[in-house]
C-alpha cells in the first residue's frame, strides 16, 4: 500500500486541496484517485490560481462575456462546471462507501460570511445547480454559518463547515449539526443521507503562536514552538469521540446519522524549518480526514509514514502544550476568532480578484 491508502486503511480519509479544468482534462484528478484520493476540497483561492494561470477557462470564459451575466455569475458557471465533472470523477468513491467518501466541496461567496439568509440562499442554490448527491456545500464557521448549519442539515444538506480554528469553533459547529439532524428526524428526514465534515485549520496557529513565543522569548516559551495546531487537532478530537461516540449521539446514530468527521485543513507546513508532514503524520485517527495540498500531498505519497491511532499519542504532552500557552497569557479562544477574521479576509480578497478575471 502506498501511504493514502495505508492512512485510509487505518482509518483517515486523504482529500486532494486542489482543482482546475486542467487537473480534470489531463487526468491528474483520475489518477489521484487511483492512488486512494477519497475526496476533493476548493476555495476562492484555489479557483483564482485556476483561473488566473489555467488557458482551460478562456474559450468558456469567452462565450460567458457574451451572455447577461454578472461577474460571479461567469465565475459560479465555470466552476460549476469543474465541481460537476470532478463529482463524476470520484463518484465510484461515494458509492463504494456508501456515502461516506467521495465528495467534492464548493463553498459559499465569502460576502456571506456574516448574512445568515444570504448563506441558506446561496447554499440551497449551489447544491441545486450542482445536482450531485456528492456535492458538499462549504460554509465557514462564523456565528451566521453556524445558524445556517442548523437550518440546511436540517432540510437535508451535506456539508463541509471551513475556517475552524478554536475548540470554541468545534462546539459551536458540531451542536449546529446535531441539533440539524434533530429537526431533520423530526421531519421525518433520511438521516443516512446526510455528510458533514468540520475543516479546522492548523498550520496559521503555528505560524501566529510562534511569533508570539518568540516576542516573550524564555526558554520556556521557546520550546513550545511549533506544537500548537497538532495540539488543538487532538483535543479537537477528543471532544469528537466525546459527542459523536457518546450518549448524546446515539439515538441519532440508531436512525442512520453520520458523526460529523474532523478534517485537518492548512496542513501545508508555512515554516520552511519543520518537517513538511507536521500536519499529517501525527494527526492520522478513525473517522477523520485531511486535506492536502498538491506538495504536501506528493510529500506524503514520497515519504509519508502512517501510525494507526497518531492522533491519540501522548495525550499528557497536549494538555501540557495548551496549558502552557494559557500560563503565558496566550488565549487560543481569542486568537481563533482573530485567524477566523484573517481567514475570512484573505478569501474575500481571492474572491475579489476573481471577479476580476471574470467581469
């Protein structure tokens, strides 16, 4: 087995953080697949680079200018077109696993971050203009998206909730999913139907906690470089197994719904001095997923190593990890609303600049 398919054997899921037309038409897609790729992940910025550097969209792009449309209307037609194609791609994948696996997201216009109707909206019409049972609508976990979680898992939706950061964030997002469910099932919904996985962004922490560690500059605060966003993942599981494989869940669990898996998302390693699969090869775990971009994906097929159960090891040193942030003043709680807001900004900006290339 190669590592994908070692990780998935042992219980992860690897998602491909890429697409482009060209990815599709040259068969890159396809032969990811091939090696165990179980899903695919987009954002405003993927699509830009697409679009921006790809010769794929000109002829399309060029008959859209013909057609009354405005510029997130010519983006949202090409894209569409990909997150369709890439869904037939992998469709083997969905229906093997029976729904667990074998889906492509596409998220929501960052505009909407704080518009809780404008969210239900646009996801009840980009999961109908899609038209695929492996479609998963991508919206960010802002106060507003966690309203509009309850509300489209309620009526059915299948969705991957993005820009996670704290353990504040995974509450919030996965008791929006299961209170979803409890009104679906009061409906008399199919709960089996329904897939949600919550992205929780990992290598930002790094990148924003070191800088902190090293204005304080003790050596205390120095040896804890580096080891924030694997330690939030794992707590973050905890409090997964906790909800999902509790009582609380098991009525729901006995009419079919699906635990709402952990997805490890910016797993590409930022700092050129740590390992590049600090984000993959301790955090491997039942029931999670993590999405990679296109290097850290070959880094991972080159030399990945897969420990069954990595996301479960040393627990005492994750809780010393975070209790030594609290001690020197470091409040993850409010910093991850912080990283939440850059976040929200940096794909604003990438969605401006596709409209852009659009209009």
């Amino acid at each position: 087995m190669n590592p994908i398919q070692a990780a998935r054997a042992a219980g992860q899921q690897v998602w491909l953080d890429n697409l482009s037309r060209a990815l599709i038409n040259e068969g890159h897609l396809a032969r990811h697949i091939d090696k165990g790729v179980a899903g695919v992940t987009t954002n405003p910025a993927i699509f830009h680079k697409a679009i921006a550097e790809g010769q794929d969209y000109r002829p399309a792009l060029d008959a859209l200018r013909s057609e009354n449309l405005s510029a997130e209307g010519r983006y949202e037609r090409l894209v569409i077109e990909d997150v369709q194609r890439a869904c037939d791609v992998i469709r083997p994948v969905f229906e093997a696993s029976q729904g667990d696996a074998g889906y492509v997201s596409l998220e929501v216009s960052p505009a909407l971050a704080d518009d809780e109707a404008g969210t239900v909206a646009a996801a009840r019409r980009l999961r109908a203009a899609v038209a695929r049972d492996n479609l998963l609508v991508k919206i960010p976990a802002t106060a507003a998206g966690v309203r509009a979680i309850e509300t489209l898992i309620g009526e059915g939706l299948s969705l991957n909730v993005t820009l996670m950061f704290s353990l504040k964030h995974v509450d919030a997002v996965a008791g929006a999913y299961q209170r979803g469910l409890e009104k679906l099932a009061a409906a008399g919904g199919n709960l089996g139907k329904v897939r949600s996985v919550a992205s929780v962004f990992l290598s930002r922490w790094d990148a924003l906690v070191d800088k902190l560690l090293e204005e304080n500059g003790s050596e205390a605060a120095l040896a804890l470089r580096g080891k924030t966003g694997v330690a939030l993942a794992r707590q973050a599981y905890q409090r997964y197994l906790a909800r999902f494989h509790g009582e609380g869940f098991a009525a729901l669990a006995a009419h079919g719904a699906r635990p709402q898996s952990m997805l490890w998302a910016s797993t590409g390693t930022k700092n050129p001095a740590y390992p590049d699969l600090m984000y993959v090869e301790p955090l491997i775990g039942q029931e999670t997923v993590n999405t990679l971009p296109d290097a850290t994906l070959a880094a991972f097929l080159d030399h990945g190593q897969v420990r069954p159960g990595s996301i479960g090891a040393d627990p005492e040193a994750t809780t010393a990890q975070l209790a030594a942030l609290a001690s020197l003043g470091i409040d993850l709680d409010t910093l991850g609303e912080r990283l939440q807001q850059d976040g929200l900004a940096q794909f604003a900006t990438a969605f401006g600049k596709l409209l852009e290339l659009t209009a």
